[in-house]
C-alpha cells in the first residue's frame, strides 16, 4: 500500500474514483494494485469509510 496515499481522505477518493473508473469490484483493485483488501478495509473503516459492494464504493 505503499504507492497509494496515505491521508485517509485522499485514499477515499483515489479508491473510488478507481472503483468508479475501472474495477467493477474492491477485489478486481486489490488484485491488480497487488493490495491487502482487508488492509485496505480496516485503513478506511478507520477514518469511517464502509465499502458497499452493490453500490462499488466506500462511504
């Protein structure tokens, strides 16, 4: 996680204007940025992020 921006806001919103852009799922992102989902998860839940599958996109 190392190439993605480490303020939780910032990393909010590059992850869902990716989830947006290009992957249909949290996983698809994960599997090709070679990111720990669960890593990913906790580090957004943290700031008060929940990813929605249904609607793609953490809020």
């Amino acid at each position: 996680m190392d190439n993605l921006p480490h303020d939780p806001i910032m990393l909010f919103s590059y992850v869902n204007t990716m989830l947006r852009d290009r992957y249909e799922s949290l996983q698809q992102l994960c599997d090709d940025l070679d990111i720990d989902k669960d890593e990913l998860e906790k580090k957004l839940m943290k700031a008060g992020f929940i990813y929605n599958p249904e609607t793609n996109q953490f809020r």
